[in-house]
C-alpha cells in the first residue's frame, strides 16, 4: 500500500485549480499555466516520490512571473535501471512538444534532492541545442548511482557543467542522515566552480518542501535547527527563484528587441545606401551626358 503510495504520479484530489495533467513523451507531467501571458517555461522535480503538491509554494512562485510550469514527479522505483538519466533525457523532449504551445525558444529547470541532480544531469548531457536558460538545483544528492562526485582516486571521471551554458545555481544544506557528505551540492559545486553555490546551513534537507515533504522523509533528513530558521531560508529560496527567472526573461526579451531595433536599422541603413548609390548612379550618367553636349558644342563652334 505505501509503495503504491509512493510510486503513484497523480494523487487523487491533490491538483490545484487550473493544472491540467497529461502524458507528454510518455512521461506523465502536471501542466501549471499562468493568469497573465506566458513569459518563460520551467520544469519543476520532486525529490524522490515525493508529491508535487508539496511543492506547491514553488509552483506559485513561478506563476507569479507568468511561467507556465511543467511539474515532474520524480519515482525513483519506476524504472529500476538507469532511472536518473532517463529522466533527465526526457526533459528536453518534453519541451520540445511543449515549446509552440506555450511559444517560448527556451527553458528553466528547478529540482530538489534527486530532482536537483537530474536537473543537473539534464544540462551536462542533453542540452546539445542549448535550451536550457537556468538551472536551480536545490540540495541534491548525487547518489544512486554517483554521476558528478567521485573520489579523485577511483578511476571514474565525473561528469561536468563546465560547457553547459546554463546558469547554475546550486543551493546545500548539510543535512540529511542518509546523505554522504561527499555527494552534497557543495562537492558537486567543488569540481564545477562555474556553477553557483548557497549555503544553506542550520536547516533540513526537506525546508524547500511544503510542510517539510512527507513525514518519513521528514524523519530521515532532521528538522533543522528551528521553525523560523527553516521559514526565513524557505522565503529566500521563493525569491531566488523569481528572482533569477525574472531577470533571465527581461535579459531575454531585451536581447529580442535589441536584435528586432538592430535588424531594422540595418534595413533601413541598407536602404538609404541603395538609394544613394541609385542617386550616384544618376548623377554619372547625367554627367556623361553633360560632357558628351559640350564636346558637341565645341565641334560646332
């Protein structure tokens, strides 16, 4: 009955008004879409099987800038080989069937735990194309298997971010009793010093949850160090990621317009030049003509 629980995408009665679920790629996804016009697209994970209902300040967050959010529950039972790199692969597929329904060229990824690590996975393996704008990687946990993290002296290369063109964000908590200190967010930060890094100390892996996730994850990664600790590093977090986002999408559309202004200067100068030159031209062949008269005149004289 609880792995039933655990490994069920859609919770009966748990959908928000106006969130709309479907199938995309396969992949069973929950679509949030914003009141106002859509400014941006961002794919929100879950920790491992952990509802997205209880990310929901998150999801709110994200409306609030008019981003239209794709909301991926993250069942690590379901498939058992190769689960995180599957996922990750089907991330850009998905907006790929996604991007002319919502017209946008681009995406931003916000995970938490195992979702923060496949959010990571997704930009150092399959964003050939360069889509992803942002990456908001909370707390995750780069176990089962180890994919960025290995010791220096196993022999494994650890897979990198450095060519990503993402921005990286990754936030660490330094909590959680299953989680080995050399799988953090801040030894994934370590090897990868272009990414970002927030300490997010004296509070618990589940803070970025709604009522801290579900009880017996809440038992396993600690409480932090007290209820407002947890809430102002709650409330910094929700800023963070309006922030960031915001600001990407004004970068972006002032990108768009400078391109739009530049392209129609250039049409316009392109424009003045070819009738200058036509006026030039003109103006040879009624000097030519000039010429040929007045050397008529001087035989006739």
């Amino acid at each position: 009955m609880i792995m039933d629980y655990l490994g069920t995408t859609f919770i009966p009665g748990e959908d928000p008004v106006g969130s709309e679920r479907r199938t995309v790629a396969d992949q069973p996804v929950i679509i949030y879409k914003p009141n106002g016009k859509v400014s941006g697209l961002t794919f929100v994970l879950t920790a491992a099987n952990i509802p997205l209902s209880k990310y929901q300040s998150i999801i709110n967050a994200l409306l609030s800038i008019n981003h239209a959010v794709v909301g991926f529950f993250i069942n690590v039972t379901r498939p058992i080989a190769n689960n995180h790199r599957m996922k990750a692969e089907s991330i850009p597929v998905i907006f790929s069937a996604l991007k002319s329904e919502f017209q946008v060229n681009n995406y931003n990824i916000v995970g938490h735990s195992v979702g923060g690590k496949i959010a990571l996975l997704t930009a150092a393996l399959y964003d050939d194309g360069n889509f992803i704008r942002n990456v908001i990687s909370l707390d995750p946990v780069d176990q089962t298997p180890v994919e960025f993290t290995h010791a220096k002296d196993s022999g494994v290369e650890n897979l990198s971010l450095e060519k990503s063109q993402a921005d990286i964000t990754i936030t660490f908590t330094d909590s959680g009793y299953f989680i080995l200190k050399s799988h953090t967010g801040r030894e994934i930060q370590k090897n990868n010093p272009s990414t970002k890094l927030i300490l997010h100390r004296n509070t618990c892996h589940m803070v970025y949850c709604d009522d801290g996730g579900l009880l017996s994850w809440k038992a396993l990664t600690g409480w932090g160090s007290s209820a407002d600790r947890n809430k102002v590093v709650k409330e910094q977090t929700l800023q963070l990621i309006k922030d960031t986002l915001t600001k990407s999408s004004i970068a972006g559309n002032a990108s768009g317009a400078m391109n739009s202004v530049v392209g129609k200067a250039k049409k316009s100068v392109t424009g003045k030049i070819s009738e200058a030159k036509e006026m030039a031209n003109e103006t040879q062949k009624k000097g030519k003509s000039y010429v040929g008269m007045a050397k008529a005149f001087n035989v006739m004289g």
